[in-house]
C-alpha cells in the first residue's frame, strides 16, 4: 500500500498545492487561469506532440485497446443520460450534459502522470493513443447525442459544423494531429528544436497539476449530490470495472495495455464536462459538482485500481 501511495500521492500533491495556494491567496487565481492556459494551449501540446511523433503507430494503436476504454465510456455516458432521465427526471439536454461528464475523463492532466509514474513508458504509449482519440471522440458523440436530444437543436448542417468545430479548433487536437504527420511521415526535428521541445514537455504535466488545483476552488458542492454522486459511481466505478473486463475477458490484453486502459477509465471526470455544460447552458451547478467531488474521489479509486493491477 505504502508503493501505491508513493505514486498516486505526488500527483495529487501538486494538484492540492495549487488549490491551496489559490485558496488562501498566495496566488490569484487570475494567475491559476494564465497556468492552465499556458499548459493546454503550449506545454501540453507539446507533451502530446512528442508522444505521438515518437511512439509505433502500428503497436500503439491496437482496436481492441480503443473498443476496451471507448466501450466502456460509451457504455456509461449511454447509463448516465438513462439515469439522468429515469432517476432524477433531468430533461433531455440537461441528461445529455450530465452523461458527458461521465463521458469525458482527465486523461491529460490526471492520467498521464499517474500511468507513467506507475509503470513508466510501456504503459504511457497505449494510454496516449487512447487520449489522441480521446477529445474528438467524446465532443464528437456529445455534441452529436445533444444536437439530436435538446427541443432547440440546430439544423442537421449546423449540428455538423459545430461537431467538427469542436474536435479540431483546439491546440491539443491539432498538436496530435501533427504528430501523426512527423511520425508517419519519419521526419526527424533538427537537435536545436527538438531540445526547446524537450523543456517544454519537462514542463507540460507539474504545471497543468498546480493550475488544475487552483481552478478547481471556483467549483463547488452545491446541490444535485444525488446526481454528483451517479455521475462520480459511473466513472470512477462502472467505467474502470467494464475496462478491465473488456480489457482480460473479451480481448486478453497485454498487462501494459490493460493497465493504460483501466487506470485511465478510473480517472476523474475532467474539466470539461464542465465546459460542455456550459456552452449548452444544461445541468451546469451538477457537471461542476463533479469535477470537485470526483477529483477527490479519485484518490481512492485510483489506489485500489493500481492494487488490483
């Protein structure tokens, strides 16, 4: 038990020190907001960029790996919108933003770090393939389940320009797709670039840890906590659990893919459940909720995942 801490607690250190250096004022979270800029709009494409330009294409992307993790967040966002309708008598826009947050996991910022302090490179490849595929498919099925669900949906030409203006208007997209051209292409950067390149991944997950510390303090438990909790049992329990059967009982897996798979499902629902939330004006106070609550949570789901694995 003391390993597994020795690996999920730096990571989750860092985050807590942003949050309570916003917290207690030490640092604004007007700075905490230009950090996380920083990280998604430079480093972290950067990291991602280098990952994919440098990784086996063909070893990397196995369909079993992506239909093990995509399966299984499909399968809960499928369960959290039933849910959402059934339980909780949410309206369809509204069911749609609540299983979007159980869809859309921090991969990034959270998984990453804890796959490759857990297991190092082996694991780091599979899991970036899974988080290159990771926001266009889960804006692509969003967007698309809630153009389809909400009574003011736009026309069906709309509803396709906004899915494709979601998937790649954003830096990460577009670092990931550049990475693929440098990889399959086999162009080799000139030292000079490669080095600036370098310094920036050295700085792409410790700093996007901090700043999502600080921004997690402008969210809050409010209400919905029936509905937090549906969405927090639905990631970081259902969504794990269908992984790692996929993973061994379907496909068999490898130890390292299974591993990248799972641990990355066990992540908490990430910041932009809140974002989709918020562009569609649904179930707002509740995607934010869980970004809170499941980040904490996820402390403890992602300790008892690595001592099964």
């Amino acid at each position: 038990m003391l390993h597994i801490l020795e690996i999920v607690l730096p990571v989750f250190l860092v985050t807590g020190a942003g949050y309570v250096a916003v917290r207690s004022s030490a640092f604004t979270e007007t700075q905490a907001n230009a950090l996380m800029r920083f990280a998604q709009g430079f480093a972290i494409p950067c990291f991602l960029f280098a990952g994919i330009a440098r990784i086996d294409l063909g070893t990397a992307f196995q369909p079993e790996l992506l239909v093990s993790y995509y399966g299984a967040s499909t399968t809960v966002f499928l369960l959290g919108i039933f849910g959402a309708r059934a339980i909780f008598r949410r309206r369809p826009g509204e069911s749609v933003a609540i299983g979007f947050s159980t869809l859309f996991a921090n991969s990034v910022l959270l998984g990453l770090p804890i796959v490759g302090q857990a297991y190092g490179e082996p694991s780091l490849v599979p899991a970036l393939a899974i988080v290159a595929l990771h926001a266009p498919f889960c804006y692509l099925l969003g967007i698309a389940t809630m153009e389809f669900a909400r009574s003011d949906s736009r026309v069906f030409g709309a509803t396709v320009r906004a899915i494709v203006r979601a998937m790649f208007s954003n830096s990460l997209t577009i670092a990931i797709a550049l990475g693929f051209v440098v990889n399959v292409a086999g162009v080799t950067l000139p030292n000079f670039l490669q080095t600036s390149l370098d310094l920036m991944v050295s700085a792409a997950l410790p700093v996007a840890l901090f700043a999502l510390g600080g921004i997690l303090v402008r969210y809050r438990l409010k209400q919905n906590a029936g509905e937090t909790a549906l969405i927090c049992g639905l990631k970081l329990v259902v969504h794990p659990c269908l992984a790692y059967f996929l993973s061994t009982a379907v496909f068999d897996l490898s130890e390292d893919f299974t591993r990248a798979a799972v641990v990355t499902a066990a992540m908490a629902p990430g910041v932009n459940g809140y974002i989709f939330a918020d562009m569609y004006g649904r179930a707002r106070n509740t995607a934010a909720s869980a970004v809170l609550a499941g980040t904490a949570a996820s402390i403890l789901s992602v300790s008892i995942w690595l001592a099964v694995l």
